[in-house]
C-alpha cells in the first residue's frame, strides 16, 4: 500500500501513525482464518469489527460530522436493517472489502492531508463541539482503532492463529 503524505510535521506524524494503524489492521485480516473471520462470539465478530475500524476513520476525516453515512459501505442501513436482514449483511463483509475500504480511506486521507497546514490541524470544525482541534481528532481516531486493533489481535492469540506485528 502507499504510504500517507502530508506536507507539515503534524500531518507527517499523523499520517505515519495511520499507515501504521491500517498495516496492522491489514496484519490482522491477513492472519484470521476464514472461520474465525465471521464467528460470532458474544455478540462480537473480527469481520464487523475490522470494518468498524476502518469505517470510524473514515467518520472522523470527515469535516462535518453529518457527511458519514454509517454502515453504507456494507450495504447496511441503520434505519431499516435490523436482526435477520442486519445479521445476513454483516455476514457478508468480506475480508477483501474491508482491505478495499482501507485503500480508500487512505487515499481520502492523502488527499486531505496535503492540503492541510499546520494551523489547520490546530484549528477546530464542525467537530468542535468534541475536540479542542483536527489533531485531537486525528489522534483520538487512531487510539479508537488501535483500541480495536488490540481486540482483532486477542481473538487471534485466543484462536492459536498468528498475531498481527506491532508496528
């Protein structure tokens, strides 16, 4: 995968901490067996959790809150979806979709970030309300995935199946 460029020391330092965060992510799909991939296990699936990951910072590169239309890359409408029709199209979250969407969130971070000055990442948007600033944003969606990223990797400790490489 390409790296994340950016153009300022901050963008930089976020974007080389985001392409870490997705090549462990991707480590992780990578490592999960096809069966583990969709098991549900008290309510908590690797497939949908991968997705969750990629879709959060997705959500959180977004300038506005309110452009992030939740689940839609998985065909998933909160509104309408809900037990046997939510459970079929979370089942068919593919590992190759979720690579995919990581390929796109990273090009969309690309591209934001080359334009973004340092002041920018210290200045606030519609997140506002949230965040003192873009970069607590930034970092505050990297420590969500990571977050993640530790769960995808104890289902793999659990399950005896290889580990995704800290990075």
């Amino acid at each position: 995968m390409s790296r994340i460029e950016s153009k300022t020391s901050i963008g930089n330092a976020l974007a080389l901490q985001y392409d870490k965060t997705f090549n462990m992510i991707t480590d992780g799909i990578e490592n999960v067996s096809d069966e583990l991939w969709n098991l549900n296990k008290n309510d908590w699936r690797f497939a949908w959790n991968s997705f969750h990951i990629v879709e959060t910072i997705s959500f959180y590169i977004h300038d506005d809150p309110n452009e992030m239309k939740w689940g839609e890359r998985a065909g998933i409408n909160w509104k309408k979806d809900k037990g046997d029709s939510l459970i079929e199209k979370m089942n068919k979250i593919t590992k190759d979709l979720v690579k995919s969407y990581i390929i796109d969130v990273k090009e969309n971070l690309n591209q934001k970030f080359k334009n973004m000055s340092d002041a920018k990442f210290l200045s606030k948007d519609k997140f506002g309300q949230n965040f003192s600033s873009n970069l607590e944003r930034h970092i505050y969606s990297i420590r969500h995935a990571i977050f993640h990223a530790g769960e995808l990797n104890k289902t793999l400790r659990d399950n005896n199946e290889k580990r995704i490489n800290w990075q």
